[in-house]
C-alpha cells in the first residue's frame, strides 16, 4: 500500500463516518425540535405552517423549516406561496 492508496481508504471512512453522523444528528435534531409538521412558526418575514423540517449543517448549525406562508391575519394565501424559515429568525410573541 502507498501513500496515495492509504489517504483514499481515509477519505473512504470519513465519508462513511459522516453519513452515518449526520443520519444520527438529524434524528435526535426533530426529535427535540420546538415545532413540529403543522406547528405555526414566525420569524423576521411573517408566518408559516410547518411542513417539513430538516437540520441545517452550516455555520452554526439550526433548524430550518420549509412551509407555506400565511396572511397576517393567520388565514392561508388564496395562491399558495412556500418559503424556507430559519430557527434563528424566529420572532417570540
């Protein structure tokens, strides 16, 4: 084995480590996320019902919910409208 063949079979298990890291982290993210599908979220831009619910891996790591935009009275758009929210733009009320 050589130099080149060993930094492959690295690259290899560092690509398996992480697949199987970032499956582990995504689970345990929705199961103690604050909201779930169908939750309402608001941040900086308005209102969304949650309809999916994934964990971002960037710099720092959040919640990103994707969903369709309300009205701001809380009623659904007449022409549906979705939009991706970040946990770190969320407004409380």
């Amino acid at each position: 084995m050589n130099l080149e063949q060993l930094q492959d079979k690295l690259k290899q298990l560092d690509e398996k480590h992480w697949v199987k890291k970032k499956a582990l982290i995504e689970r345990y993210a929705k199961l103690h996320s604050r909201y779930k599908v169908g939750d309402k979220f608001t941040d900086s831009k308005g209102t969304i019902i949650i309809d999916h619910i994934w964990y971002y891996f960037g710099k720092p790591y959040n919640f990103r919910y994707s969903g369709r935009v309300l009205n701001k009275d809380g009623s659904e758009r007449k022409r549906p409208l979705n939009r991706v929210a970040s946990l770190l733009d969320e407004v409380r009320s």
